[in-house]
C-alpha cells in the first residue's frame, strides 16, 4: 500500500508530543507537509528537523503545516522537540501503521519521505529518499506548496 499523487491521502490519527492529532482536520483549513523521519537524535534527522524549525515561518506563509512522524515514542519525542525547540508537533507512528499506509515501513522505522497532501486532503507531492543519509532541502518543498492552487 503507497499514498500516491493525485489521490486521497490515508487518514489516521497518531498520538503527538501536542496530543493527539488526526490528519482529516486539517482538511478545508490548510495544506500539510508530512514529513516521516527514521528516528531522534540522530545526525541527518537532527539536521532535517532544525532546518524545518528554521524555516517554519515561510512553512506557515505557504500555507502549510509541518507534521514530524516517526516510529519513535512520545518520551523521545518530547525530550527531541524541546532540545531544538520546535514549533510543530512530532508524531509517534509506535506499530508502522501509519508508515505502511504510506508505503514508506522501513525495516526498523519508517523511510525519510516527504508528502505534501493540498487542502482538499489530495496527495500533492511526494518523495521517498533511496537512503536515509540524503534528505530533501526545504526550498524544494516550498516551491512545490507554492504551486498549489489556494
């Protein structure tokens, strides 16, 4: 099973370091950036959770909110969040569900992978690095939720 471009995107309901949050409720209010991460504290996902804290702001100007999802538990997730300070939620996705629902399981988490899913909840973008050392850079991501039709 894979969330693929130009579909629905798989709905769930996941527990967070904010509570817990349901992907359905950002339907109709605002484009959402997905962006599953194999696990805190560690160098390359460090480096890719500092740089969507960094650019938060133009995140949010696009129209957009970033979800951090990972197989990590809410403890981690805290402790993560609170070290870089950042200003969006950290999803724990505990048993892969989530993950295999958006075809990027990996064997001992999920995959780094970017899904941008628009505001009527259809998957817009989608990319799934080929190893977990590469992540995408953040303008790209922007440019692809600035050509999104309001």
């Amino acid at each position: 099973m894979s969330a693929e471009i130009g579909q629905k995107a798989p709905d769930f309901t996941l527990p967070s370091d904010r509570g817990d949050i349901t992907l359905s409720r950002y339907e109709g209010k605002t484009n959402v950036v997905l962006a599953f991460y194999p696990g805190d504290f560690t160098p390359v996902c460090t480096s890719e959770m500092q740089c969507f804290a960094d650019d938060w702001t133009k995140f949010r100007e696009s129209g957009a909110e970033i979800l951090g999802i990972s197989t990590d538990p809410i403890e981690k997730h805290i402790e993560f969040s609170k070290k870089l300070g950042l200003q969006f939620p950290l999803l724990s996705d505990r048993n892969r569900e989530v993950s295999q629902k958006y075809g990027v399981a990996g064997l001992f988490g999920s995959k780094r992978a970017y899904f941008i899913i628009d505001i009527h909840g259809i998957v817009r973008y989608k990319h799934i690095e080929f190893l977990p050392v590469f992540k995408r850079e953040d303008s790209e991501l922007l440019v692809a939720l600035r050509s999104l039709k309001p």
